[in-house]
C-alpha cells in the first residue's frame, strides 16, 4: 500500500515548498520586521527601522545579524531531515524578500524564487499584526500558481523535522491532504475526512502541511482559501491569519474537493507531541512529521527540539546543501 502511494504521489512531479522571508512573526516580536532596507542599513553600521512614528533605533548588528542566522538554522534543521528522506532535489524555497533569495541560491543556486510584488521590508510581522497577515495570505496564491503549472506540490512550515517519507502516507488519489492540529487525542483507526467543526464553527485542521495535487477540486480549495481571506481582512478588533480562513474554506468546499486528514499517530501536532509522554510512547515508531508549535519563539523551539534529539542543524549541517549557516 505505501509503495502504490508513493508512485501516485510522485507520478507527477512534485515540488516541495516552503514559504520563506526574514520578518518571521514570532522571532522579532521585540525587533518588528527586519527586512532587507534594515540589514543594507545594519551593513553600513546603523541598524533602524521605521514605524508607524517614524525611524527608530533598534540595537546593533550584530544582535540581528544573531536572530537572522537563527532564523536559517531553522531553515537548514528541516532541510537536513528531508535530505535524509531522499526528497532535496524537489524542494522550493518561495522567498518573501531579496536577502532570502539571495543567500539560498548563493549557497544552493537554483532552489529560491521570490514572487512579486515584495512586501515592505519594515513592516511588523508579530502573530496577529497586519504585517503577518499580509505574509500568510500570499500561501494560497503561491500554491495556487505552482498547481497550475502542473505540479504536485506539499507545503511545510520550517519548524517541523521529518522522520520518515511522508510521501509514504499519502493514501489515496486525493485531491488535498492535510493535518490536524488539535492535541486531543484520536483513536488509531480515526476518521481521515475533514474533522467537524469546533467551539468556532470552523475544524481546527493546520494550514502547516499541506500535499495537493493539481486536480481541479484542489485549485477550488486555494481559490476559496483566498476568498475567505479577502472576505475576512485584518483588523485591529478581529487580528486574523491564514489558518481560520484555510478552515472555512475546507468546510464550505467539502462538496466539491476530494479531502483526506492525515492518520495523527504519523502527523502529530506539537501540542500531542510535546506534551503527551503516554502517546507518544504507545505510538513510537509511527511518528513521520514532527511539528513544533504551541510553542513561540524560535529559541524555546530550539530547546524543546534539542530535548527531543530533534536538533539536527549543529551536528549535522554538513548533510545539507546549504552547509552550516
């Protein structure tokens, strides 16, 4: 059965995508977004960025330079665990700003695009700021267009290692597969269509990971994945992002698209991972992909990662293409 999934998996190629930028939400939440006009300014010795009150100043470089090497790491800690799994070559890193694009084609030529228009590089892109959302909600158009060029494609956050082929568990010939995120846990034999709707009115599946082939119920689902979030903008009383949209869409398309929930004891979301030593014991050896979020700040990940030996970016940097960064 794992064999047949992996040829339906990648009878057409498939590209495996992680969207990318330096502003990441949760790093610079003391920082605001660092782009590239602040670290070509950080090169000339003065680190600023401006905000809604104007330029202010932010600290030196070499704190940013420490927090943009972070962030790379972090790059480099998923990308080894996908080597190991055989998949490098197909991996697509869509960058959000010139300095990712850059510094990943520079060491790995080929592997990064950049999708215009760029997004200002000074805006703030806390979790919940309209700086983030405006990074999120460009995920759907970027699966969107490599579907159409015919293409599968499997989205990944960078917080996430893998243990095994994921490829391996794509039962099926569906036309989008995804993740749950809640921490309950779920029998072994559980349901693998799109979960029912929580407090919110809305499933609560992660838009973390996400295969889709290039099937016409799966460009419905993008297409109605950027709907709601045109529908749903951000604002100062409702701070939204991708998820709840990805969600609404899902449920309101059920109809229409082909979808399969990924069995938990393979794809566990951190909040089970993490902090369930009974499930996690009762399960060894099913886990494939381990996310790491309920957690904030790429520090505390690298921690909870270290303690679970899933910290490969120190030891092991010399397995990735892009070397130790």
């Amino acid at each position: 059965m794992q064999d047949t999934a992996r040829s339906n998996a990648l009878s057409i190629r498939t590209a495996l995508v992680v969207v990318y930028a330096f502003e990441n939400p949760h790093q610079f939440e003391k920082f605001g977004g660092i782009g590239q006009e602040l670290v070509m300014k950080c090169r000339f010795g003065k680190t600023v960025e401006r905000n809604e009150m104007g330029w202010v100043e932010l600290g030196g470089c070499r704190e940013v330079e420490k927090h943009l090497n972070l962030i790379f790491r972090f790059l480099n800690n998923w990308l080894i665990s996908v080597v190991r799994q055989g998949h490098q070559d197909n991996v697509l890193v869509i960058a959000e700003d010139y300095n990712t694009l850059f510094k990943v084609n520079q060491k790995w030529p080929g592997h990064a695009v950049l999708i215009p228009p760029v997004l200002e590089a000074s805006s703030a892109h806390k979790f919940g700021s309209l700086g983030f959302f405006n990074f999120t909600a460009r995920r759907p158009q970027h699966l969107l267009n490599i579907l159409e060029l015919g293409y599968n494609v499997m989205y990944n956050d960078v917080d996430m290692v893998w243990l095994k082929d994921p490829f391996l568990y794509l039962e099926g010939n569906h036309d989008i597969y995804f993740m749950d995120d809640v921490a309950a846990v779920k029998p072994l034999n559980h349901s693998h269509d799109l979960p029912p709707p929580g407090k919110k009115g809305r499933p609560y599946v992660c838009s973390c990971m996400i295969f889709l082939r290039p099937t016409d119920g799966a460009k419905l689902a993008m297409r109605k994945w950027i709907e709601e979030l045109q529908e749903q903008p951000w604002t100062r009383a409702k701070k939204a992002n991708d998820q709840p949209a990805f969600n609404w869409a899902l449920m309101k398309n059920a109809d229409q698209v082909d979808m399969y929930l990924l069995p938990q004891s393979a794809f566990p979301t951190g909040g089970l991972y993490f902090k369930n030593k009974t499930w996690v014991r009762e399960t060894k050896g099913s886990h494939v992909i381990i996310h790491n979020n309920y957690i904030l700040g790429f520090e505390k990940k690298i921690k909870r990662f270290r303690d679970y030996g899933l910290w490969l970016a120190d030891d092991y940097s010399s397995e990735s293409p892009l070397g130790r960064l």
